[in-house]
C-alpha cells in the first residue's frame, strides 16, 4: 500500500510558478514509476509530467518547456515545478504511482496505467 498526498497548489496570476509536493508513505520505492496528472471540470484526467524508476522524464506537450518532474528519494517526494502558468492549466492537479514490480522503466502519461493517487490539490491560474 502507498499513501500519496499532495501539496502546493494554489491561486497565482498567469506567468506566476508554482512548485507541487506529493509526500509518499507505505511501501515506497525510489524504482516506481510516478507522474502528475491534472484534471478540470468536464474534462478528462490527462497526464501532465511522468518520472521513472531510474531517472528518466517525460511530459505532455503542453507541459513541454514550462514545467519540470522530479523526485527526492531521501524524502520521498514527488515535486512539479510548474512555471509560466496559463490560464488553461486550472485544474485539480494529482499524483499517483505505479508499483508492479521492482523496478519501472516506463514513463507513463496514461492515467490509467496507476493505481495509487493522491487526493489532489487545486491550482487557479488568473488572467
């Protein structure tokens, strides 16, 4: 069992940053493949940011370039750094983990491949 919680989110001004927490409990690994996902009203959980069991990264495209994946084993932290906020990336965001095996090789941005989340946090960007 994992327990995932997020932290972080908030209001900010576009073209404002925000840096995502997401603390592990339970039965972590540094090897499980873990990602961010975000999710707005109507619309379907899309990934945002994923980040593998040895170090490897990938992002949504619309993530490309704004914002940045990365863990602290030591704390077992997942972060997203997320700067040059958009108006459209208002969403409930969440983390979650994928913890088959010893080792995750992929970088899962299908939030149907997890099965641990978090409970989210919200960020409001404003014009």
């Amino acid at each position: 069992q994992v327990q995932l919680v997020e932290s972080g989110g908030g209001s900010v001004q576009s073209g404002g940053s925000l840096r995502l927490s997401c603390a592990a409990s339970g039965a972590t690994s540094s090897r499980y493949c873990m990602g961010w996902f975000r999710q707005a009203p109507g619309k379907e959980r899309e990934g945002v940011a994923a980040r593998n069991g040895v170090g490897a990264s990938d992002y949504a495209d619309s993530a490309k370039g704004r914002f940045t994946i990365s863990r602290d084993n030591a704390k077992n932290t997942l972060y997203l750094q997320m700067d040059s906020l958009k108006p459209e990336d208002t969403a409930m965001y969440y983390c979650a983990a994928f913890t088959k095996g010893s080792i995750c090789y992929w970088l899962l941005l299908n939030p149907n491949d997890y099965t641990y989340w978090g409970q989210g946090t919200q960020v409001t960007v404003s014009s």
